[in-house]
C-alpha cells in the first residue's frame, strides 16, 4: 500500500489537495482542486497513469469545467508528503515533460496537464514498444552480467572443492 492518507498541501500553490480515488487503478490520488489543478501521486502510484491506455477518465472528469490557477512551473518545490526539496525530472524516454519527484519518499507532482503530455507523446504503439523494448534490454542486459558474475564465482568454488576432494581421495 503506497497511498497517503493525510490531507496533504499542494506543492505548487499552496491549496489544500482533494483525495481522489481512481477505481479502475484502486489507488488514491491528490489533486489541487481549488487551486492549479495540479495532481501528487505516491511511490507507485504514477506508473498506473502514464500510459495512453490507463483509464484516467475519473481524473479528467474532475478536471474538466474547472478553471486553475496558473502557477509558475519552474518554481522549486517542496514535498508536500515528506517535506524534501523536490527535484524536476524528465517523467518519459522522450524527456518533453518535466515533473517534479521526490527522492525521499519517491512522490510526483505533475502541474495541470503536464500528465495528458506525457500520454499523448507516444504517437504509435510501435513506438512505445521499441521504447520498452530498449527499456527491457537495459535491464535483462545488468541481470545477465550478475548472473555470469555468480556463475564465475560459482565455478571457482566447484572446482576448489573438487581439488579438496581428490586430495582426500587421492592424497
Ligand atoms: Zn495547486
Ligand atoms: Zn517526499
């Protein structure tokens, strides 16, 4: 469980955030209603949203008809569940849109439509794959070079015990 449950301040302007659950993604997220209508998400919260496919439907329908407050984007901001200084990160592989994450307890706050851009950047689904595709390599690749490390250890091992074996044996 990765939801917050305190009423938490939005980092941008200062206004009092509004839980909103999400049913199709079971989770809660905090969204700057009355203010710039900015959206917190938690730990593992945003990577339910990022998508073009995940249903942010609920998310949208609260936010349509409302008028925001503008806020100044590249203001720094300050961790609205931790308090640590918030540091402006690249939220995609395109690195378009700019949120703001915290390293502390790994919340992200996404200014008013700053979420629909990150969505909407992946114009066809080839190119999304190729991008998790690259993604996935990254990762296999790390694992791969863990494994033969362990495997090289594994096999030094074996064959000081086999030299300690044939010793007893053989003398
Ligand atoms: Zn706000
Ligand atoms: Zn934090």
């Amino acid at each position: 469980m990765s939801d917050n449950f305190k009423q938490i301040k939005c980092p941008a302007c200062q206004k009092e955030m509004v839980k909103v659950f999400i049913p199709s993604q079971g989770v809660n997220v905090d969204v700057c209603i009355d203010g710039c209508g900015g959206v917190y998400f938690d730990t593992r919260e945003f990577k339910y949203f990022d998508e073009p496919d995940e249903n942010i439907d609920e998310l949208i329908k609260i936010k349509e008809s409302k008028v925001f407050t503008p806020v100044d984007e590249s203001l720094p901001r300050t961790c609205p569940v931790c308090g640590a200084r918030m540091v402006k990160n690249f939220a995609s592989i395109r690195k378009e849109v700019q949120v703001d994450e915290c390293y502390s307890c790994g919340g992200k706050f996404l200014d008013h439509s700053e979420l629909k851009k990150i969505r909407a950047q992946y114009d066809s689904e080839e190119e999304r794959s190729a991008d998790i595709i690259s993604e996935l390599y990254a990762t296999v690749g790390v694992e791969i070079k863990k494994m033969e490390a362990e495997n090289a250890e594994l096999r030094a091992k074996r064959s000081w015990l086999k030299k300690l074996f044939d010793k007893m044996i053989y003398g």
